[in-house]
C-alpha cells in the first residue's frame, strides 16, 4: 500500500520543492503589488505531461520508470529547460524547477519561457544501453511538447552531452532531418557550443566576482566551500582557482574532502576522474557533506541538489557569501536566518544562469547555422551577467531588499508586462 502511495505520488504538485518555489514567487509578487488574476495564473504550470517510460532492461525484463515534462509559462518565447535523471524526480520538483526557469530565463533577458523534464531513475545504476533506451523512449514520449520553436530541453542532474545526442537523434529520425537545435548541451560534434560545459560554473564565478567587488572584498584572500563535484561544482571549483580563491573543501553524493591551507583542484579533478569518486585523495581530510555546509569560508557554495540549506543549519554556516550552484538549496526559514544575520546570497536564478545563457547562444548558433569562437561566448556571458548584476544590485538597494527578492521582483515584472501586452486568450 505505501509503495502503491509513494508511485501515485510522483504526479502531485504539492512537494516540498513546489511550495518554497511557490513561497519565494508569492513574496516577491506581494512586493511588486501583482495583478490577482495573473497571481493566479503563474502560481501552476502552464502545461504538464505525465508519460510512462518502458524500457527494455540488459537482462531482457521491461521496466516502466515515471517521465515528465513541464512548461511553467510560454509569454516570452519557447520554453526552456534542463532535464534531470535521478531518483527524487516527481511532477512537483520538476514544475517547481520549471517555474524557477521561467524566472531565470526572464531575469537575465532571454527570449524564453520556463520548463523542466525528468525520469524518476538511479542513473548510476543503469546501463550505458539502458539508460540510452530509456532516453530514447522518453524523447519519443515527450516529442509532442518539444521541438526548436516550441520548447527546448537541456541537461541537468544526471544528464550530460551524451544525453542530449541521443534526444536530438531521436527527435530527427522521427521528423527526417537532423534538428540540432531541439536540445542545447549537445557535443560539439553536432551542433553543440563551445564553451557550454563550462557555462554555468562560470556564469558562477562572474556573478561572485560582482558581488565581492560590490563588498570590497580582496579575491585572493578569499575562500571557498562547494558542495557537488559534477558539473557545476567541478568548473566552479576550478574557474574560482584560477581567479586566485583558494578552494578549502569539496564535495560529492558520497562524502568530501577538507584542506584548510586550499586544493589543488587539478589534481582533484585528476583524482575523481580516475577514481570515480574524491574519497582517498590523499592531501585533505575526509569530511561528511552537513559538516562541509559548516566550514569557516568566505563564499560557500551548494551546488549538488535543492533544500540544502534548512532551518536546521542556517543559523550555523559561516561564510560571507552564499552563492547557489544548485536550483533551490535554501528553504524559506533559512533564506531569513541568512538575511536575518547579514549573510548575502546570490540567488540560483541569477548565480546558475550561465548555463542557459550559453544554452540561448548554442540555439541561436544552431537557427542561424553560423558558430562563434570560444571567446565570444565568453565576452558575451559575461556581458549579460554583468548587466543583470547590476541591475539586480541596483533594486535591492532602491528597494532596500534582498538579492533574491530583487530578482525575483525583476524577473517576475518582465513575464507579468509580457502577458499584459499579450492579454488573455480568447
Ligand atoms: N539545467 C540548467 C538550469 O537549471 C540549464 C538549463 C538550460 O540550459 O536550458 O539552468
């Protein structure tokens, strides 16, 4: 009976995951004084589709996994979003995180709306055929929703290039030609973009490097913590080296690694690479991930998966700086146990947008059939990353409020203008 309830489950909104998304938009909408009915209208998700994926196992069993896909709102444009392969997928993290996209796309100017897929799936434990079968049989399932005008999915937890190859192939074997531009994130082989793996950890890094600017705060006698060594944690760790911050612990699923005199985050790399884990790197001490939150630390940097940072710890993390790898790390108690103690938290919307910024940059390289060279995609990220900074900074000193809420208020502002031009149909 309570597994029947935990796989009937997977398609309510109502998570923990929905409710701080939903939190967060009602505090922002309540500062800008937003129309009800539009209040009412953004509060759900403008499309959700529920599919069952059946895939046949190495073994020669079929198993039938949950897949979803989410469109939050479309008033800008296409939406667009990560896809996420993990065990806690269900449709009401997945619609938060499609509503945290309508927002990010929105706060940082993109022509995009907001979605976000998934497979409630343990990918480690699958098969490179299974989890390309089950890939493949999810894009078929979800081809109605998607497409290079419509919405345009991308990685995520779990999700990598390798993944997006297979959603493209399969999408343009249905249609008959190939269509690069149905996914972003793909290998650079067919379409993908330079510079797009490493987007988001360092669209990270350049929003940190505003905010220490913005404080006075010397780069090279700072320090950082991060939770998640996949691929965000990974290129912030070693993008925030380069810079001259010294990268005191890290972190993966499994446990993390501590150096209070700082990493060497090449050998790191090196070490996870080969090992598959960063257990036994031999110059640090191991250190379980709640400690990890804890660490003395100039910037602390959660960049693993949501509701890291609860009401439980807040009141305990020491650093200056919260910058969020991860889509919705901080519950709502903790967001003010941090305010409440002065701590300044660049927000996922703003933080983590790099990766879809360079996911705009390889859909629109892909529509015009024209691609850029590595340091345009990089002048050019930084370029919006900056602007949305300021502008971001800006509000939260006008409005004497919180770089979340500014955010928030901002992003919010755009997609509410847009349906008013719009107006409601019919
Ligand atoms: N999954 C990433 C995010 O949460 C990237 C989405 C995209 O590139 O479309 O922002």
């Amino acid at each position: 009976m309570r597994e029947l309830e935990a796989e009937l489950g997977v398609t309510t909104l109502d998570t923990s995951g929905y409710r701080l998304a939903l939190a967060q938009f009602e505090r922002a909408a309540d500062r800008i004084d937003l129309d009800p009915n539009l209040r009412g209208r953004l509060r759900v998700p403008q499309r959700a589709l529920a599919v069952g994926v059946p895939v046949r196992m190495d073994d020669g069993s079929v198993r039938t996994f949950h897949g979803f896909r989410v469109q939050h709102d479309t008033a800008l444009g296409p939406s667009k979003g990560g896809v996420r392969f993990h065990p806690a997928v269900t449709m009401g993290e997945v619609a938060a995180l499609a509503m945290l996209m309508t927002w990010k796309c929105a706060l940082v100017g993109l022509p995009y709306g907001g979605a976000k897929g998934g497979v409630r799936c343990a990918p480690g434990a699958l098969s490179r055929p299974e989890l390309q079968r089950l890939t493949r049989r999810y894009t078929a399932e979800i081809s109605p929703l998607i497409g290079p005008e419509r919405d345009i999915p991308a990685p995520d937890v779990g999700t990598d290039a390798q993944t997006m190859a297979w959603m493209m192939d399969t999408y343009s074997q249905q249609v008959g030609y190939a269509v690069p531009g149905v996914v972003t994130g793909k290998p650079v082989s067919i379409g993908g973009s330079l510079g797009r793996e490493e987007a988001t950890g360092r669209g990270i890094v350049y929003t940190i490097l505003e905010l220490l600017g913005r404080l006075n705060i010397s780069v090279a006698s700072s320090t950082a913590v991060i939770q998640g060594f996949g691929n965000v944690g990974a290129h912030t760790a070693r993008l925030l080296a380069t810079a001259g911050v010294s990268i005191v612990a890290v972190s993966d699923s499994k446990g993390g690694i501590h150096n209070p005199q700082g990493l060497n985050i090449d050998e790191v790399i090196r070490h996870k690479k080969s090992r598959h884990t960063l257990q036994g790197y031999p110059e640090a001490t191991p250190i379980v991930n709640e400690d990890l939150l804890e660490l003395p630390c100039t910037m602390l940097i959660p960049a693993a998966l949501g509701e890291q940072i609860t009401g439980a710890n807040a009141s305990r993390v020491q650093c200056r700086i919260l910058a969020e790898g991860a889509n919705g790390p901080t519950t709502m108690e903790a967001d003010q146990i941090l305010r409440d103690r002065g701590i300044a938290v660049i927000p996922d919307i703003l933080a983590n947008s790099g990766g879809v910024i360079v996911s705009y940059f390889e859909w629109v390289q892909d529509l015009q059939k024209y691609f850029w060279k590595e340091t345009e995609i990089h002048t050019r990220l930084r370029d919006i990353l900056s602007t949305a900074f300021r502008t971001v900074w800006d509000l939260s000193l006008r409005e004497k409020t919180d770089l979340r809420t500014a955010s928030m208020m901002q992003a919010i502002g755009r997609i509410a203008q847009a349906h008013l031009d719009r107006g409601l149909y019919p």
